[in-house]
C-alpha cells in the first residue's frame, strides 16, 4: 500500500476501508495462533511440527499467524 497523502492518520483510515470489503467467511475468518514463532515449535526430524503457547490464540483473520511471522522475520 502507498503512503496516503495525509499522514499515518490517513492511511490508517485507508486501511480499515481495505478491510470492511473484505468477504468474511470461514476461509478468510477461523482461530488463530496470534504468536506463530519458531520459538513457540517443536519441529523434529523424523515427526509432525508441535504448536504451542496459546496466549494469543483468537478468532480473527487467517492471514493474521502470516503476518506475525513476518513481521519478525522479515
């Protein structure tokens, strides 16, 4: 997303407009982790990827564990 003419207060305001068309529904709307990090895995070799610390945890958009990691990350 561009800058907005306006400042931060302005592209806020742009932001949650970008949010209100969005469709909810059950793909883009289900229970989230909320703190999705490699910190909060058990990952071995030989077995299935173990998620834990639940603090988070909430109904809310899908690509919110995305944008979490991402935003650590990256």
């Amino acid at each position: 997303m561009a800058a907005a003419a306006g400042g931060p207060a302005r592209a806020y305001q742009d932001f949650l407009l970008q949010l209100a068309v969005l469709a909810r529904n059950d793909t883009n709307l289900g229970l989230t982790h909320g703190d999705y990090l490699l910190s909060n895995m058990n990952i071995t070799a030989d077995g299935p990827v173990t998620v834990y610390d639940f603090d988070e945890c909430a109904y809310g958009w899908s690509l919110l564990d995305i944008a979490v990691y991402l935003y650590y990350f990256t």
